[in-house]
C-alpha cells in the first residue's frame, strides 16, 4: 500500500496536533492544505459533521473534537465509507450506547514520547487534580501527608508545562484525580516519563466538578460510565476508586519498583505505534 494522504479541516485542541504532525511519515500525512496535485484518500473534519461532494474513492473521518450531542441525533452526512474518531475504548463503548447506527472507531494521536522521557527519580511524587470533587484531594493529603508537588487544572494557563514536566520526568510516581479523558495526554505524558500512576479514578462522566460541566444534565437517567485512564495495563500503575483507594495504597506501594508505564506508551501510543495503528485501520475501511 502506498502513503495515505488525508485532508484535515477544522480546529484540534493543539495537542492533537502536535501528536498528528508526529505522525507525518512515508506511511502516512496529514494536510492543512488542499494541493491540487494530491488525491487524498480521506478528509478528516475534526470538529464537525459535514457533507462533502467526493467520489466513493475518498472517505471521510469525522472528529475528535465533536460533542455527544451531535452523535445522539445523528448529524453524520450519509457516505458509504466513513468513521467517526472517538479516540479511546470507553469513548466508543459509550457512543455505541447512545447511537448505535455510527461507524466509531479509536485512533489516538502520538504521545511526545522524545519531549516527554524519563530523568534520575529524586524529585518528589506528583499530584494531579482536574476537576473533581475537592474532597478526594483533601483525603490524599491529610493520610498522605504534604510531600507531593500538586497541579490543579482548571484550564490550559493553570500552570507552565516546562514545571509540568520537569516534575514528572524526576517523579518516583503520580496519584491521579482527573475527570474522564478520551485520550488524557498529561496522563499519558506521565507514563511516557515512566511515572507510574496511581489513578483514583471516575465512574461516569457526571463525576467532573466544574462550574459549566455539561454532563450532569445530558440524558438524565443514563449512567455515562467513563475513566481517567483511556489507555493503561497492569504496567502503567494501579486504578482504584476514592471509596477503596487506601486499601489499594499499600500494593501500589509495594510494585512501584515493577511497574514499566514508559514501556506501555512506546507500544501504544509512539508515533510508530500511532501511525501503524492508523494505517492497519484505515485500511480496513477501505
């Protein structure tokens, strides 16, 4: 198979983008321009449904940055070869729930695994709190004690990533209080610093405290089941939940030194793992 151009229109949170242009390579490159002398062989709108006046050869992708309420009432354009990027499996599991009729499909982009890279561990453990209840935070630090560099986020000026990074190359581990993520690149930054995390994770996607969260009043009644961590294995660290996380502390503890989180993300979320993914799966559309 030859290179796969895709056409991008539309606006990506820019870390997207930074995995997306990592991904540029002999297999496959993405397009902010249209050149006329270039057959794409996908477009990819990545913040809204829009019909496009192509031929069967060209397919469309839709998304990431596409909202749930635009996938429950169906706004897909009718083409016969498309697929709507939901990033991660939870996200699928969820949209596949809500309407059952799309083509979903989980491409992440590439994690900045050359930026993002591991240092001598003597910093301090990191905290991460994004949206949550206050309360979980409160109850890490009072059994835990005040020995972790915190970061709170409340949005992208909360705090400078050069402090963000510099902390979790030299972190022996992360505790996690995050609200859902499709992909979650600070926490997959982390794991790319080989910083196991320990994730206190979510149970739905109602669990984000911010003061214009969407979630708590969509499709009242549905449970929206989601978590902090899109993309994890047993070498990434430990999940728990903010009712058991103390009895899950001390087994945390005790395999720190067994865990292999950046060895995790070089599999599956490097530009190389990135771009084969992509490939094999655009493929296969075909």
């Amino acid at each position: 198979m030859g290179k796969i151009n895709i056409l991008v229109e539309g606006w990506l949170h820019f870390k997207n983008e930074i995995g997306m242009n990592l991904m540029n390579s002999d297999k496959i490159q993405f397009h902010n321009n249209i050149d006329l002398n270039i057959k794409y062989d996908w477009i990819m709108n990545l913040s809204e449904f829009k019909d496009y006046d192509i031929d069967d050869s060209t397919g469309l992708i839709f998304g990431p940055q596409i909202m749930f309420p635009s996938i429950d009432t169906n706004q897909i354009p009718t083409h016969r070869k498309y697929t709507c990027n939901v990033l991660s499996n939870w996200v699928y599991n969820l949209c596949k729930d809500i309407n059952p009729s799309v083509n979903f499909c989980t491409l992440p982009f590439a994690v900045d695994v050359n930026k993002f890279k591991p240092s001598e561990k003597k910093g301090k453990p990191v905290i991460y709190f994004k949206q949550r209840d206050t309360k979980i935070l409160d109850d890490v630090l009072q059994h835990l004690g005040s020995v972790f560099i915190v970061f709170k986020y409340y949005n992208l000026n909360t705090y400078s990533e050069s402090d963000f990074q510099k902390a979790i190359s030299e972190a022996p581990y992360a505790i996690w209080i995050g609200r859902h993520e499709s992909q979650g690149f600070a926490f997959q930054e982390t794991l790319s610093s080989d910083t196991p995390i320990f994730v206190i994770d979510v149970d739905s996607l109602r669990d984000e405290v911010a003061l214009d969260s969407f979630w708590q009043n969509y499709l009242p009644g549905k449970n929206l089941p989601a978590t902090s961590a899109s993309y994890f294995d047993e070498r990434c660290g430990l999940i728990c939940n903010p009712k058991n996380w103390k009895e899950n502390w001390s087994k945390f503890i005790i395999n720190l030194k067994s865990y292999k989180p950046r060895e995790f993300v070089m599999e599956n979320l490097s530009s190389d793992a990135c771009i084969n993914r992509w490939v094999k799966k655009l493929n296969e559309l075909k």
